[in-house]
C-alpha cells in the first residue's frame, strides 16, 4: 500500500531540488522513499536518505575514517532502525534545527533541507547536479537530526567525516 503523503512527494516544492539530482541521487531518494512507506512512515527522514545512500553510492564510504569495518557497523545500526532502532521516530515528524525545509510533501523538514543543501554544495564547486557526497555532506550540517544520531550511534566522528567530505569537494572542484 502506498502512503498518499509519500506518492504526492514529487511536488512543486520537491521538483525544486529533485530537478538537480544526478541519476544515481535519483535512485537514492526513490529507495528512500520506498523504505520510508515499507516502515509506514508518513515523510521520508533524513536516516532513510542515509541509509540508502550508503547501500547504493560507495562513492560515500570512501568518506568513512573507519573504512569498510565503519560502513558496515553503520549499514547494521541502519538496518536495526528499520526493525526496532527507530520505534521511538514512528509517527513523529523530524524537524530541522534552521526551521527550513517546511512544506515539502512527503519530506520531513531536515530531509528537504538536506536535499536542498546538497544541490546548494554542488552548485558551489560548480556542478549543476548534487552527487552522493553532497547529500551526506548537507546530511552532516544538521548535528540534529536522525542521520547524524545514526551515524554517532555507528561510531562515526561526524568532525572527521565532514573535514573528509570538505577534502573532497575540493577534489570535485579541481579534478
């Protein structure tokens, strides 16, 4: 059954920052929004995006201080939230600490600005399509929200996976 919330997602205030995805960000943000209605969640969350970021773009795990043993803690503490983790999100909407992203459909207020902020990383290294990284960068911005949790929860330090994706969004900008 599809959730009436996450189908009308593809808005006019979605197709703002869906229109500067690249193909595989395309393809990350459909699984997101398919594990969101799977675990009858009424607005993709920022913990979907991550967690189908990593499994589907291993562009992002060369990010990852800990390397392959990192991203696959993380990938388990992503799948625990699935089956139990994120019992305590159910039915309450994730929020963003800069109060953006409101008024997205189908998008919780950090998601959308996230997604917003990943096409904003891109356009600044000159790129007119947001890649993996610039979504896990943008996700990293809001030290609040559930992806980040997630990723404190894996062991992740979030300070040396934002200087890492820093490094290589100048490595974008001049390869």
């Amino acid at each position: 059954m599809r959730s009436p919330t996450l189908s009308a997602s593809v808005g006019p205030a979605a197709a703002v920052f869906e229109n500067r995805l690249s193909e595989r960000l395309t393809a990350v943000v459909t699984g997101a929004r398919r594990r969101a209605v799977r675990d009858g969640d009424p607005h993709l969350d920022t913990a979907h995006l991550l967690h189908t970021l990593v499994e589907n773009d291993p562009r992002v795990w060369g990010a990852f201080a800990g390397g392959p043993p990192q991203v696959v803690r993380l990938l388990g503490y992503l799948v625990q939230r699935t089956i139990g983790y994120g019992l305590r999100w159910s039915g309450a909407v994730e929020t963003s600490v800069t109060g953006a992203g409101d008024g997205v459909p189908g998008w919780s207020p950090a998601a959308a600005t996230a997604m917003a902020a990943a096409a904003g990383r891109a356009a600044a290294r000159g790129a007119f399509l947001a890649e993996g990284p610039d979504l896990l960068a943008a996700l990293t911005y809001d030290r609040e929200c559930r992806a980040v949790e997630v990723l404190r929860r894996a062991g992740v330090d979030v300070d040396l996976l934002v200087t890492a994706l820093d490094g290589e969004s100048c490595q974008l900008q001049t390869g």
